[in-house]
C-alpha cells in the first residue's frame, strides 16, 4: 500500500462521523420592483455600475435559445448595443458596437461572458457567438479591461 492511502485511511478512521456544521450567515436582501421602459428582456449579459448609472453589454435579446445547433444561437438576437440605464430616472440610452474594432466588438456581442467589475474597471473574458470575421461559433480568447467613465463619455 502506498503512503498516500494510508494516511488517508488514518484520517478516516481518526475521525469517523465528523461532520463540518455550516454556520448562519445573516445578511439582509431587500427587492424594490419598478418598471424601466425602453429596455430590451435580455439574459446572459454582463453589466456594471457607474456614475449612478448601469452599463449593460453583451448577451441575447430573445429569451431563451433554442438548444439544437445550429439554430440555439441565431445571429439575429445577439446584443449588438452597449445600454446606458439610469435607474433614478428610468431612462435608457443605447450605442451600436458596430464602431468598435472587430475583436472587441464579436466579443461583446456573444454571450455568457465572465466579467467582473473592479472600481472603474470592467473586466472581461471569454464570452461564446457567433465571429463574423471568422464565420463560424466559438468562445472568444480574449481578456479585455473597460474603464467605465471613459466608456460613459463615449456613450454620451
């Protein structure tokens, strides 16, 4: 018997029935519904915040797919605007990434992808659509860093 098995069996029998216990976590969740007109039902986006306002980029705009290839992502439903939301006044703003380079712009275009938002920065890889310059599916190989307020200014 190797060393590795026998520590294991060790450990098993040293502490038969222990159990790690969960502890509370208490934390307040509290939802506030309202209604924001001129937004489009979208999912697998990614978003940010910033200035008071909610940048929301990426994803599809039809609910949900279908799930046989090759119709689960038709190119028609792909997100192809960055949305400026104020949530104050409810109003919505929108810009075509189609003036983005073309990297940028298919990756931001596809869904799914992961993002995650630090301070003014917006963080963003992978990311799977349809690459036009490419004519085919895949998942994006790109990491790309948005700066949130020079991305509002461009917007405005």
């Amino acid at each position: 018997m190797s060393f590795r098995f026998l520590l294991l069996l060790s450990l098993i029998i040293s502490f038969p029935g222990t159990k790690a216990q969960p502890q509370p976590v208490d934390f307040p969740v509290e939802l506030e519904s309202g209604t924001i007109t001129g937004f489009p039902a979208m999912h697998s986006f990614c978003w940010a915040q910033s200035q008071g306002k909610w940048l929301i980029m990426s994803g599809r705009t039809n609910g949900l797919h279908g799930f046989q290839p090759p119709s689960a992502l038709p190119t028609a439903n792909q997100n192809q605007n960055i949305y400026v939301v104020n949530p104050v006044n409810g109003s919505v703003g929108s810009v075509s990434v189609s003036s983005l380079p073309v990297g940028i712009s298919e990756q931001i275009s596809s869904s799914n992808l992961e993002f995650h938002q630090d301070v003014d920065r917006l963080i963003l890889i992978g990311g799977y659509g349809f690459s036009a310059s490419s004519n085919v599916y895949k998942t994006f190989p790109s990491l790309n860093k948005v700066c949130l307020p020079s991305l509002l200014m461009w917007l405005h």
